[in-house]
C-alpha cells in the first residue's frame, strides 16, 4: 500500500471585517479565516470577541462587537 501523506487541510474562507466595539470610538479590520463544519459566519464576532479579550475558561460571546462589513477575501 502507498502512503499518500497527510491529508489536504480543510477548505476554508478568509473574511475582511469591518467592527467596532461597544462603547468604544473608532472602527477597526481584522481578517477572520472560517474552518466549514467547525464555524460559520455568525461566529465572527464571539471569535474577535475571544482575539480581543481572553478569557481563561470563558466562552466570549461577541456581544461587544458590533459588524459593520464582512467581506469575503
């Protein structure tokens, strides 16, 4: 039998986004980049939410972070 290697990484998709955070002046981008089967797009702000304030044993849940665009890349 031939040993083909690992397996092809997961197709995934890069989003540019546009948020602010609530309560906070000013807009800020950042790039998200989605894994299919493990996150979608609604889970763009809990995941700038966890980038933005780690929380040991915590589960961020975006609320803070408000999307003003999201583009695909």
């Amino acid at each position: 039998m031939r040993d083909l290697g690992p397996p092809p990484p997961p197709d995934t998709t890069t989003y540019r986004v546009r948020y602010a955070l609530a309560g906070r002046p000013g807009v800020r981008q950042a790039e998200v980049t989605l894994v299919p089967g493990h996150s979608r797009e609604s889970d763009i702000p809990a995941l700038l939410d966890a980038r933005l304030h780690p929380r040991p044993g915590g589960r961020p849940d975006g609320r803070r972070v408000v999307l003003l665009d999201v583009t695909e890349v």
